[in-house]
C-alpha cells in the first residue's frame, strides 16, 4: 500500500520548524532528530494555521 505524500507542503514544515526553533536540528539531522514534543508542536501550529485559513474562507 502507498503512503500518502503528505498534505503539508515542505515548504510549511520548514517554516513551523523555524518558527519554532527546531529548523537547525531538521538541517542537521532531518525530520528523525527533531523530538516527539517538537513534532507534535509542528502538527499542532499546522493545525491553528490551516484553522485560520478555514475560517477566513467562511468569512467571504
């Protein structure tokens, strides 16, 4: 079975990364040597910003 590719772009991922500090390690060491905590951070910032966007859509 395939995996999907993914629905963030990587372009997003590095900038929540940054955002939030974590973009040297995912330089350095890739997606595998950024912690669980910090992974759930990136997922969770995602999801405020996808909710925004949502909701901005809504509006018009």
């Amino acid at each position: 079975m395939a995996r999907n590719k993914g629905l963030m772009s990587e372009q997003l991922k590095y900038e929540i990364a940054r955002e939030l500090g974590v973009d040297q390690i995912v330089a350095t060491e890739g997606w595998g040597g950024v912690s669980s905590r910090d992974c759930g951070r990136v997922v969770a910032q995602a999801i405020e910003i996808a909710e925004r966007s949502l909701a901005q859509q809504n509006m018009k």
